[in-house]
C-alpha cells in the first residue's frame, strides 16, 4: 500500500533562452508536481502511524468503545438502581395543634401519622423492574449486534479499496511494460508513435487513479474508525481474506433470536406493569401516634391505626387495561417483525446464491482467462505478431474481467454480511 514517489531534478535550463510560454508551461507543470507531492505527504503522514488489527479485534474495540453502548450500561444501571424504590411508602404526616380544643385554656397536641402499602404492590412493583432491568439489557443486545454489522460492513468496505489498489498496480506494471514495447517498435521503424502516446496517456491515468485511490483508502480507514470510535488510525489486517466467510448458525438465526427475546422480553414488562396497578387497587395501612395536653396538665398520649381505601380505583384499572392492550401490540409486533425477518433472510439468501455463483465463475475460471490473455497478448505483440489495435482490444478485455473479479468479490461480500446480519426492527 505504500507508494514510492521518485522526483528528479536534474535538468539546468538557460531561461534566457526559453520562450516565455515554454517558461509558463514549466511554471505550470512544476506547480502541478508540487501539488502532487503535497498530496503524497499528506496521505503519508494519514498512514504513518496505523495499527493493523483483525476483524474480531476491532468488533472488540468498537463493543468496549462505543458511546450508544456506554448509554446502554447506563440505562441498565439506571433501572438496576431504580429497584430500590419498590416499597413505596406514604411520606410521614407530622401536625401540631394548639388551641382550645379542650377547655378555655390553651392546650397542645401533636400526632404523627404513616402510612404504609400492603398486600402484593411492592412486589409487584420490584418484578416490575427487574424486567424493565432484563428490557434495557435486551436493548444493549440489539445495539451490540448493529454495530457489529457496521464494523464487518466498514472493514471489507477497506479491504475492498486494498484490492483495487493491488488492481491498479498490476494494470500499471501491464501499461509499463506496453510503454517500453511501443518505444522499442518505435525507434525500430516497426509503429508510429500513436502507440506510444497511447501508453504514455494510459499509465498517466493509472497513476492519477492511483493517487485517487489513496484518498479512498483514507475516508474507508476513517469510517472504520467511526464505528469502532477510536482516536487510533487503525486498518484491517493485510492478511485477512479478502472474501468474508460467512458463519451459519444452528436452529434459529442469532438475528431471530436477538429480535424474539427483545419482544418476548417487551410483553413481560407489560405483564408485570399490569399487576402493578391492578396491586394499586390495594388500601393502605396507617400507624399514628399523638401526645396532648389537656387544661393544660399532664401529656396524655395514644396511637391510632387506619386504612386509606381507594374507593375511586377505575383510574389504575384502565392503566391495566391499557398495559394488557400493549401486550397484544407486542406480540402483533413479533409476529409481524418475523414474517419479515423470515422473508428477508429468503431475499438475501437468493441473492447470495447469485453472487456465490458469480464469484466461483471469476475464481475458477475468469481470472486464468484474464491472465492468460495477458500473457499471449505481450508475447505476441512483442514479437509483433499482433497488431496494436488487436493487442489494446485483448488487453482491455483481460483488464475488465479483473475488474468484475474485484467487483463481483466486493457484491459478494456485502451480500455475505447482509445474510449474516439482516436488518432488526424494533419498532
């Protein structure tokens, strides 16, 4: 991937005796090398200091170091937390009373009054949140497993700018090695210099697309440093595979699974939110103690004990009602959001089939084509039994089957990760 510029400045000219337009174009030309160079130290200075690092290493880094997984953890310690306030108990009631309550003297009574729940509500209110606890944990799941897909996605995403990188190194070497034919049969007598200037533009190009591609292989690694949320300039590994190998799973897919507890889990926290008001209905019991005076002597003291008793309860009956109408959205939810898991995976399915296809082609037969063509086409254009124009068709048509290699082996891995990680909704 590293690139070796060569610029040599070994031509003294006279500028007195150059024409000024001659001069302009050197002008011109040496800004644009200038700017070439700027470009190259910039890329070299983006790719100084990367740390290469495996598929499943940056999976790791990425769970460790992304901020909606951190939001996660803290929505779970949130509702952990929040379990503590299952017992609920009534705030302490304390009243002081002075008058002539009594008699014509001026007495005093202060009593102090608590209430307290009984029956199931603060068990119920505890269930109730160790399932929003178990929700909030099925929630990170779902997250864990997005940014999973995104992090395999941006990885081949490199891994794909790497091999049309490699292309174009090899399509520099063919038009290199075209060049130094067209420049021997030139000076023989045996082309015109049209080939030449053919050659010169194409690898031209080639180099210009190369610098292109360094730019592409910068917003590639800086996407993967997005998802993984590093401030390290870390690529994928050299070593890696450049076709995805696609893990199958037993029984119910690891998206089906993620998507099913995610509801299933939904429809629990619905459940126990319904008792929690139908426990609501519930009196309360209330434990009270006074002490007074009476005409002014002695402190004469009592307890009291009482029942608050929710006469009017239809409000907590139709917030159960409501939680168990939510039940059923849920389970409608699940069963919808399976019927398009299940039709999605059969899409992606087929059309991985399509690529596999497409890709066996290219590795078992279409490259040995391609090379092939190229290997004959030089032989024989170099002993000059091919035409220029028969050797620039050969050449373009090995060229483009390569190119469908890289393309075909990018679609496959795209169709690859999709089968692996198809899409969840959650809503």
């Amino acid at each position: 991937m590293n690139s070796i510029y060569k610029i040599n400045v070994t031509a003294f000219v006279n500028f007195a005796n150059v024409p000024l337009r001659t001069l302009r174009l050197n002008r011109f030309l040496l800004a644009h090398k200038t700017l070439w160079l700027i470009a190259f130290l910039l890329i070299s200075t983006l790719t100084s200091a990367q740390e290469k690092i495996s598929l499943e290493k940056a999976i790791e880094l990425a769970k460790s170091n992304n901020i909606d997984l951190k939001i996660a953890d803290k929505e779970i310690e949130r509702q952990t937390v929040l379990k503590k306030t299952a017992f609920q108990p009534e705030p302490l009631q304390v009243q002081y009373q002075g008058g002539q309550f009594n008699s014509v003297d001026f007495d005093h009574n202060v009593s102090i009054q608590q209430f307290f729940p009984i029956g199931n509500i603060t068990k119920a209110n505890r269930q109730l949140q160790e399932e929003l606890v178990k929700l909030a944990e099925k929630r990170k799941a779902l997250s864990s497993y997005e940014i999973e897909k995104a992090v395999t996605l941006a990885y081949y995403q490199y891994l794909y700018g790497v091999s049309i990188q490699k292309l174009n190194s090899e399509l520099n070497e063919i038009y290199t090695k075209f060049l130094k034919n067209a420049e021997l049969r030139f000076q023989t007598g045996e082309s015109g210099n049209i080939e030449v200037i053919s050659a010169k533009a194409k690898v031209k190009e080639i180099e210009t697309q190369k610098a292109q591609l360094e730019y592409d292989l910068a917003i590639y690694q800086k996407q993967l440093q997005f998802f993984v949320q590093t401030d390290e300039n870390i690529v994928p590994d050299e070593n890696t595979s450049l076709q995805y190998a696609i893990l199958k799973e037993e029984g119910n897919s690891k998206a089906e699974g993620l998507m099913t507890d995610y509801y299933q889990q939904q429809i629990s926290v619905y459940q126990k939110e319904a008792n929690t008001y139908k426990a609501m209905r519930t009196p309360k019991l209330g434990l009270g103690y006074f002490a007074q005076t009476i005409n002014t002597e002695s402190l004469f003291q009592g307890f009291t004990a009482g029942l608050q008793i929710p006469l009017f309860g239809g409000v907590n009956t139709a917030k159960a009602q409501a939680s168990a109408i939510s039940i059923s959205q849920s389970q409608l939810a699940l069963d919808k959001n399976k019927l398009t898991l299940n039709l999605q995976k059969q899409e992606l399915q087929n059309n991985f089939a399509k690529q596999q296809k497409a890709l066996d082609y290219y590795q078992k037969e279409g490259l040995q084509y391609a090379d092939q063509i190229i290997t004959t086409a030089q032989k024989s254009y170099a002993n000059g039994d091919m035409s220029y124009w028969a050797y620039i068709s050969f050449l373009n048509q090995a060229i483009d089957i390569k190119k469908q290699y890289t393309e075909a082996t990018h679609t496959f891995n795209q169709s690859a990760i999709e089968l692996q990680f198809p899409t969840i909704k959650n809503n």
